[in-house]
C-alpha cells in the first residue's frame, strides 16, 4: 500500500458514479424536454397534451444535478466561482457548460409558465430557445470528457452525439415509463385532483394534464420515436466498436480490458438493455402495439443508458488508474 | 505592442506559448537519466498542458519559463484538470492535514520547485535524488547542463503523442513501460492484487475494482451502490471541512 503510494502508481477514478448519475438526469431532462417541444413547438397537436408535465420532469430531474456537481467539488462552498466574471476561462469547456446549465433551466421554467398560460406564441418563442439550450447543455456533457487527449476512450468525435441520442431515448423511454405509471393510477390521481378546491393548485395540475388517461397511440407512438433512436444509437455505437476493433493499441486496449474487461457488466447492459431487447420488443414481438409492451422496452433503455454513463466516465479513468 | 512586452505584463502568463526554443526566453526542462534511476517516481510538466486549457477558474496557469502553477485560492476542486492530464501528473490535496495552515481539497501539481529554482537553487528531486539521475535546467541555453545532456543522449518523453509537448525527457526508457495500453495490459497478477487492495482501501466516489467477483452481474452493481454509499457519507464529512 504505502509503495504505491509513494510511488505513485495507482490512482483514483476522479469523476465517478455521482458524475455518471449526472450525465443520466441530464439526458433524461434534455430527452424529456425534446417531447414537451413536440406539441408547442413542432405543431404535433398529440403531444400538447403532456407538453407541460414533460417539462415539469425535465425541470425536476434538473433540480437534483447541482446538488450532485456541488457536493462532488472538493470545495463545494467555491461553487459559485464558475460564475464570476474575472474568474472566467474561455477554454475551459466546463466555463461554457456553466452558462449552458445556468441558462437551460431558466428557458425551461419560462418556456412552462406560457404553456401554463396556453400563450401558443410566447410558448413557441421560448420552446425553441429551451429545445435549443436542452441540446446545447446535453452536448456539453458529452464535449467536456471528450475534450481530454490523454482518455482514449472518450476522445472521440462522435462522444457527443452518443450523449444527445442517448439522452432522447431515454428521456422518451422515462416519459413513457411515467405516463404508463400515471395511467394505471388513473383513478386516484384523478381523486386527488378533484380533491382540490377551484385555484391555482388545481389549475395547474388540469395544466399538467395530472388525472387524465394519457391515450395509448401516443405511448406507443413515442415508442416508435424511441425506436428511431435506438437504431441511431446503434449505428453510432457499431461504428465506435468498429473503429476500436481496426484501432490503435489503446483502442483495442479499452476495448478488451475496459468494455469487455472490468466494464462488461454496465457494456452489455447497455447493448442489450439499451438498444437490442428494446429494438426486439418496438419491432418483432406481439406487444410492440400495446403500452405494456412499450413501456418494458422503455425501462431497459433508461437502465440501458444509465450504463452507458457508467462505462463513459468510468471506463476512460479506469484504465490509465494504473498508469 | 510587441509579443515580448505583452508577455511581460501578464503576471501570470495563463496561456503562455510555448516556449521551447524561443530566442530569449527561458524553458526549463528536467532530463531523467534511466540508467541511474531507482525508480522513486517523478513529475511530468507539459509545454502545452490540457490541465491549463482546461481549469473553469484560471486556477491553474503556465508560467513562461514553463513552470505550471496553482492558485489553490482559487481552485474549487472540480478535478477537470486531473481528468485532462494523461499522466496522472495532478492529484487532490487531502483533506485533512497535520499543518491546517496548508490548503486542502484542492488541486496541485510538481511546479519544478519555482520557489527554489527563482533563488538559484536545484528543485528539490534533483538535489536528493542519490542515483544523481535528474539533470534540470534551461533547455533555451545551449550552454546548459541540460541541453548538452539532450544533445548527447537519445532521450524519450512520455506519451507525446498527446500533444502535450511534455519537458520530462528520459534517456533508457522502455517503450512498452511507457506506452499505457501495454503497461495495463502486462501487467502481472500481482499488480493487479495491489491494485485491488489500493482501490478497496480508497472510499474514492468511482473505484472500480476488477477482480473476477467484483466486475460480475452481481459485483459490479454493489460497487456502484458502495461508491454512491460513500459519496452521501461524505456529504456530512464535507460540512466540517
């Protein structure tokens, strides 16, 4: 123990689980809130029905990030360092991604207040600015461990795009979990509604469409959503295997020793929970139609992803430990 | 403004430029003669280093003689620059320490000794190293001790591939000690037990460790849970620091 110390041969996995989680509640939000904009901001008129609680889950499953990324500092009380001026680095990738989760939520929450309201156009403004700051912020996550020459395994230029495809179907793939939920809960939360007298509180829960059955051909149809990213997802992670399969000794190195090695358990998750049980379920079985079905398929890709942040952050560390 | 007045104004030299080989300016370099070595472990400073671009708070900053710096003031802890340098060459103060008037929780680095080497002294490594097997000086100057140590001896750096420009060179190195694939993957059974105990000792918020139980179905999910275990314990530690 003390040689290697003194020798400085081992070391920690500096961003671990509670950063992996991060990147999870990120995608989930940032997917989620893609859904809410389907409705407001694309005009699919289906969707204006959970547009608002879509985005109440993408604001909620943003409200426990800062508290992990705070605790997670070594000096947690300097937090608010990233944000003074003088103190700004234009190079530093995680400088941007500080404004990018500052401005993201605020977006959120006006882009919320005028579906609230039902302002169609104010919505539909700010829809877009959120849409656009939802996918900025989650790409982020995916450029500030991609930014970093010395880990082989997230130094890629596609890093980013695995992160946005994988951050829309599993915020899709939470969405149709929670509506599935709401559904079979129907009538109690249909009684907790009507519990409230007439003002603000249950205003907003008619708002947020709480105690009204989410129809089942639009279960099934975000699943058919999902379904297209999956196969991107896929695609990208093929050609990812591809290139570390014809690569460099590092490459082969995190393929063998990380992905198939000490990260096969949250790798083959993320194959088979993520992409090909859920493609299995969307496309060939006889519940592909039904929202049991889809909302199987859409916890194994929640779980799926989760394990791909497990072996992103993880894996790039992990192997140069030793080094 | 020439480039040389502009430098000299900026006290703190956040983005030098490289300086290797720039008339006028200095680049101190550290020559690790293998041959002497007996292997106590050294530093690594990069002419070019991630950890600078990188660091969200300019905490850390490249002097441009070459030395990088930390402003522990100003560093939050964050790890971005642990994470950016491919040499594990960074590392987290503890956070408890026998003198409380030293920093803690935040990031540091070798700095080639600055406070020696401004005074006219050898960095401390290079003054106890028994072996006599660390040369230091400006490499800028021909006339030094080592640039004459670089231009006798075929010298190698350590993964330079990165584009860190790194101003560690080494004369003997073995190539497959040095590459990072190959020294994890021949690595001896061993290593790999040390490495298990190393990890297991740590309460770090992602160590992974790899043995055959613990990288399983059922392993692997517990030490996820273990870390997460920890990182909430630490919560109330945190509090008291």
């Amino acid at each position: 123990m003390e040689k290697e110390l003194i020798m400085n041969a081992f070391h920690d996995v500096y961003w671990g689980v509670p950063i992996s989680i991060y990147f999870w509640l990120m995608g989930v939000s940032a997917g989620a809130h893609v859904i809410s904009g389907f409705g407001w901001v694309f005009g699919l008129k289906k969707y204006k029905q959970v547009g608002l609680i879509a985005t109440l889950w993408a604001i909620l499953a943003l409200l426990i990030v800062p508290l992990i990324l705070i605790h997670d500092l070594g000096k947690p009380m300097r937090f608010f360092y990233l944000l003074l001026p003088f103190y700004w680095h234009n190079s530093a990738p995680m400088s941007w991604g500080t404004v990018l989760i500052m401005l993201y939520p605020c977006m959120m929450s006006i882009y919320a207040y005028f579906m609230y309201k039902n302002n169609e156009r104010m919505a539909f403004i700010f829809g877009i600015g959120s849409i656009l700051s939802a996918a900025s912020t989650h790409w982020y996550t995916g450029v500030v461990i991609q930014l970093n020459p010395g880990r082989d395994l997230n130094h890629t230029a596609i890093a980013s795009l695995l992160f946005l495809v994988g951050a829309f179907i599993s915020g899709t793939g939470f969405l149709i979990v929670t509506f599935w939920i709401m559904n079979i809960f129907l009538n109690p939360l249909k009684k907790i509604r009507d519990s409230f007298q007439e003002g603000f509180i249950k205003r907003f829960i008619k708002a947020c469409s709480i105690g009204e059955k989410v129809e089942d051909s639009l279960i099934v149809e975000m699943g058919q959503v999902m379904a297209i990213g999956i196969v991107v997802e896929l695609i990208l992670t093929l050609n990812e295997y591809l290139q570390m399969i014809y690569g460099t000794m590092e490459e082969q190195s995190n393929l063998y020793d990380v992905l198939l090695g000490a990260f096969r358990v949250p790798f083959l998750a993320y194959v088979f929970f993520a992409m090909l049980i859920p493609l299995f379920i969307l496309y060939l079985s006889p519940i592909k139609r039904r929202p049991f079905g889809v909302a199987i398929a859409a916890g194994l890709v929640c779980i799926g992803i989760f394990g791909m942040r497990l072996w992103w952050v993880l894996g790039g560390l992990f192997q140069q430990s030793f080094y | 403004m020439s480039e040389a007045k502009w430098m000299s104004k900026r006290t703190y030299g956040l983005q030098s430029p490289p300086s290797l080989g720039v008339p006028g300016k200095k680049r101190y370099a550290m020559v690790i003669d293998l041959r002497r070595c007996i292997g106590c472990g050294a530093c690594v400073v990069a002419d070019d280093p991630p950890c600078v671009r990188n660091c969200p708070t300019q905490a850390t900053y490249k002097h441009e003689s070459g030395f990088i710096l930390q402003r522990y003031n100003r560093c939050i802890g964050c790890k971005t620059c642990m994470v950016a340098c491919p040499y594990n060459a960074r590392h987290l103060l503890p956070a408890a320490r026998t003198d409380h008037s030293q920093p803690t929780d935040v990031a540091d680095k070798c700095d080639f000794c600055i406070h020696r080497v401004t005074r006219g002294l050898m960095p401390t490594c290079v003054t106890t190293c028994m072996g006599g097997a660390i040369t230091f000086g400006d490499v800028n100057d021909s006339e030094s001790e080592v640039s004459r140590m670089l231009d006798t001896h075929k010298t190698m750096t350590l993964r330079s591939d990165k584009g860190t420009r790194p101003q560690v060179y080494y004369i003997g190195l073995d190539g497959d000690i040095a590459d990072v694939a190959a020294s994890y993957a021949d690595r001896s059974v061993q290593m790999r037990e040390e490495f298990n105990i190393f990890k297991r000792n740590r309460l770090g918020a992602g160590n992974i460790i790899e043995g055959e139980s613990e990288t399983g179905p059922v392993g692997f999910p517990l030490q996820v849970i273990r870390n997460m275990i920890n990182f909430v314990k630490d919560i109330v530690e945190k509090g008291y620091r």
